[in-house]
C-alpha cells in the first residue's frame, strides 16, 4: 500500500456528491436570480406609483396688502349726509343718534368730519355706529376725535368685536376725566376691564386713539394708545370675529375723522410646510 496519495483529492470524491454539490449550486444561484427579479420588479412598481401620486407641496400665498385696508376720511360725501356703509343703533333709553357729516375747519382729513350730536342722558344710554361690511377678529384700529367737553359723563371711542347692539368691546375716552377705559357689554350689561389716567399731549382739540388686537402664542391682547402714548394692555376672555365701529355717550358732542381699519393676520406661516 502507498505512504502517499497519487491522485488530487478532488478526483477521489464520490461522483454522487459532485453531481449533489452542483445541483445544488445552480439552485442557490437560481434562487438568486428569480428573488432579484421579483426585487427589481417591486422596486419599479413601487417607484413608478411614488412617482404617480407625487404632489407639490401648497405654496403660501404672500398677501402684501392685508384683507381689510379700510380709511374713511368723509371727504367725498356731502354735508349733513349719513356716512354709507354703516347703520346706527342706540343702546338703553335716549333719542336715536345723529350721525352725520359737517364742515369743520381744522379737520385732520381736509374739510369734513363725522359728528354726532344727539345727548344721552342716562348712565345706560349710549350712541352706536357699525360699519356694515368689515368683519374680522385681529385688526389696528385708528380713529381721530373732537370733543367738546361737555359733562363729566360725556364719552366716545371705539367699537370693536360686535356682534350686536348689546355684545361689543370697545376703548372710551373721557376727555374731563382725563381717563381711558375698556368696557365689554354682554346682554347690554357693561363691564370695566381696565381704566387708566392719560395725560393729553397734543395742545389741541384733536385726540389719536389706537386699538391694537392681536395674539401672541396662546394669549390674545388688546393694546391702547392715546395721543401716540401706550396706555395699557388687556386680555380679554374671549374674543371673536365681530365688527367695528364708533360710540357716545353722555351730554357731550363729539366728532370723528380719519377711521382706520387694517386687519392683522397674526401667526399664518409664510413659507410652506416642511416636507417630512
């Protein structure tokens, strides 16, 4: 017997277990291929209803004129006409209001201001004008006032938040009381929510009152100026979508020019969403 093999190994292996061997080998490579095909067609089908149903993102749209810009100088009307676009009311007992235009010679605008003549002569009386048309909920609103002081009772301001005769916020200024106070009604029952002493700086007739609503995070505030001058900040309970307008009351005669309405869009993004 030999001490050493003469032939290679391989050619000692049972020709049985070869035949296995490669049969097996074209199975796995087979498998292989068949389980590639299916992937690569997976893949194409899934790519091609990707693509398919693949949509731009919306695009913000840019508003760089707000919604609501409204200015009303009483300028194009005519004298001792009611100012259109608007409607009177009266709250409590007194005599209906009378809004109406007239000829005044300082007038901010030029010539014509919005006066309002008839008294109230109980505490729960009180002299109302609403625009009919402008209805939003975050706006800047200005408006420049003529008082003739009157009695201690006279007050005028503005309307803001109305979604009636008896449900309103509005910002009164009390020109003998050196005062300005925000007042809520609800069911016609006023409520004070803030008060606070101003000192007028303009040597004039003419006073600037500013109302400022906006929301900042989860807070909704209303600001007031009087005069170019912060006064003071609330946050009221409850603010909705409502509309806009004057208000007096007391004995006094008031007169109003240069309303401004322009409605703020507070937190809407300005880009389009992120894509993930």
């Amino acid at each position: 017997m030999p001490l050493f093999l003469t032939q290679p190994i391989h050619s000692l292996r049972c020709p049985r277990t070869t035949r296995v061997s490669q049969l097996a080998t074209a199975f796995t490579f087979s498998t292989l291929g068949l389980l590639s095909a299916l992937l690569l067609g997976m893949t194409s089908s899934t790519s091609a209803e990707d693509t398919s149903e693949l949509k731009e993102l919306p695009r913000a749209v840019l508003k760089h004129i707000p919604p609501v810009y409204k200015e009303w100088t009483f300028e194009k009307h005519e004298h001792e006409t009611f100012p259109p676009g608007f409607h009177t009311e009266t709250l409590g007992t007194g005599r209906p209001g009378e809004w109406t235009i007239a000829t005044e010679k300082d007038a901010p605008s030029r010539t014509h201001v919005l006066r309002q003549t008839a008294p109230c002569t109980t505490k729960t009386c009180y002299q109302l004008l609403f625009n009919q048309d402008i209805r939003t909920k975050y706006i800047d609103l200005t408006v420049q006032i003529l008082s003739d002081l009157g009695t201690p009772t006279s007050e005028a301001g503005l309307i803001f938040n109305a979604q009636d005769k008896k449900n309103f916020l509005t910002v009164l200024v009390s020109p003998s009381k050196n005062t300005v106070k925000v007042v809520e009604f609800i069911d016609g029952v006023s409520t004070m929510l803030n008060e606070q002493a101003v000192i007028p700086q303009k040597r004039t007739r003419w006073h600037f009152l500013r109302v400022h609503l906006s929301s900042t995070v989860s807070r909704e505030v209303v600001e007031v100026s009087f005069d170019n001058q912060f006064i003071m900040s609330i946050e009221p309970k409850f603010l909705k979508i409502g509309h806009l307008g004057l208000i007096t009351t007391g004995e006094g005669t008031f007169a109003f020019d240069n309303l401004r309405a322009v409605e703020l869009h507070t937190g809407n993004p300005i880009s389009r969403p992120p894509a993930y």
